[in-house]
C-alpha cells in the first residue's frame, strides 16, 4: 500500500475570500501559526478543524483538503 499524504489549497481559499493567516485563525479559535503550518504542508489538522476551515470559508472540505 503506498503511503497518500494530506494535501491544502488553503492559501489559495484563505486569500479568495480576504481572510489573512491572523483572522482565519481567529475565526477557527486556533493560534496564526497552525493556519502557517496547515498552509505549509507541515500538519495536517485533525478533521474537526478541517470541517471549521471549510465552514468559515464557505467551500467544501474536500476542494481545501485532499488526498494526494
């Protein structure tokens, strides 16, 4: 089995929708900083905040998160 890795557009959806690192955060009660590593491909959030994500952006958790 190959190993499959979580994979973000969330830059690209955080911006689309004028949100900064800072106020995306807010919004999902988490620190700047996990937004930073989350758009960095190094965490991967636990579902809860990536379904908070998805809702405070108004899209689909599947077009932010994927599988690759």
């Amino acid at each position: 089995m190959s190993s499959r890795q979580l994979k973000n557009n969330l830059k690209m959806y955080r911006a689309k929708h004028g949100f900064t690192q800072e106020s995306l955060a807010e919004k999902v009660f988490v620190a700047r900083k996990t937004i930073n590593v989350i758009e960095a491909g190094n965490y991967s959030p636990s579902v809860v905040l990536a379904l908070a994500i998805a809702e405070a952006l108004d899209e689909p958790v599947e077009t932010i998160f994927y599988l690759d």
